[in-house]
C-alpha cells in the first residue's frame, strides 16, 4: 500500500480527471511528498526533475542537465527516459539516470545539491534500480551497476563501496541479526551488506 494514503470511504462510480501534463519521456515512477507530484523524465537530450502542484497539475520547478544516452537495438524498445523511481529523503530528492548520472536537488527549489557523473563506458539497457536512504546516507547501484555506494547524503562524499555486478532491482534495507543491512541482487548472488560500513 502506498504510505501516508487514506483511503476514502466510498470510491466514486467513475473518476474525474483534473488535469494532465506532459513531462517527458521516461519510467520513473512519479512519486506525491505533501502537495507537490514529482516527475523524473527526459527530453532534448536532457533530463530533468519537474515539480508539479497537486492540486492544478501547474509547474512549480523544472531542473535539467545534460545527460548523453545512446540507443541501440536491444533499447529502442525500452525508450530513452530515466527508469529508476526517485527517492525523497529528509527534503532532498536523489535519482539515477538512464545512463547512471547520481543527482541531488532541493525539493523546495529545485536547486541540483551534487552530482556524480555517468561512468564512462554507458551500462547494458541503461539503469533502473531505485536509489534507497537511511539516516545521513544515500545508497545507489553507481559505476554502470558495478558498484552499490553509499554516499553522504548532503554532501556526496562517498562513505563506502562495494564492488560487484548488480543489476536491476533495487536494493532494501533491513535489520537482521542485530546488523542493519542493505540486500542487493547481483549478477550471481544475493548480498547482505553493513549500512555502517559496507562490509559484505
């Protein structure tokens, strides 16, 4: 069930559409923090987090940067546009983009925080899992899936690494044994891996 979701008492026969907007290309999955939708989406080469009012669906921040993406056969199916859903995390919005570009902007302005750029070598059907947070970190598969890093939120600096072949899905957070852990999926394995340290 989605979180912080009331649901009403009684549904409506039919729904009634308030609005309709159209913020590019892409899967991410717009995400509803208080009054404010947020779309993480690509156009004319660029990709971009909109914030939209709720209520009327009006723009109230649009921020782009650059973002190369080179499509090949085994992708036009796919499409061009990001497909990591973003994560809102203690008033900062954090996003993986299609070809693996780490980005942090203020929720309230728009204003871009730190980025990291694209590895240089672009990753396989480009990037889809999540970004997840817990307390002062932000945990992203970086480097083309090469790599789950935590990062410090705020800043960026990386707080540790954890080389592997990840791929699609995104990690979790879960405390087991005593130890708070992320479970990420790779290539061959499962891993448990230490939210404090990133010891595997």
């Amino acid at each position: 069930s989605a979180s912080a979701f009331t649901e009403p008492k009684s549904w409506p026969e039919t729904l009634t559409r308030k609005w309709k907007v159209d913020v590019g290309a892409g899967y991410a999955t717009p995400i509803v923090v208080g009054n404010t939708v947020y779309a993480f989406t690509r156009g004319d080469g660029k990709e971009g987090m909109t914030a939209l009012d709720a209520e009327t669906g009006e723009t109230v921040w649009r921020t782009d940067y650059p973002a190369p993406y080179e499509m090949y056969e085994g992708t036009f199916d796919h499409g061009e546009g990001p497909k990591a859903t973003p994560l809102f995390h203690n008033g900062k919005l954090y996003t993986l983009g299609i070809s693996g570009t780490i980005s942090s902007f203020d929720a309230f302005s728009g204003k871009l925080v730190w980025q990291k750029p694209a590895p240089p070598i672009q990753p396989d059907f480009g990037t889809a899992s999540s970004p997840i947070g817990d307390r002062d970190l932000v945990i992203v598969q970086a480097d083309g899936y090469n790599a789950l890093t935590a990062f410090e939120a705020n800043t960026g600096s990386i707080k540790w690494t954890v080389k592997n072949e990840f791929r699609y899905a995104s990690p979790i957070i879960v405390d087991l044994n005593g130890t708070r852990q992320v479970i990420a999926i790779t290539q061959r394995s499962i891993l448990g891996i230490s939210v404090a340290d990133g010891a595997v």
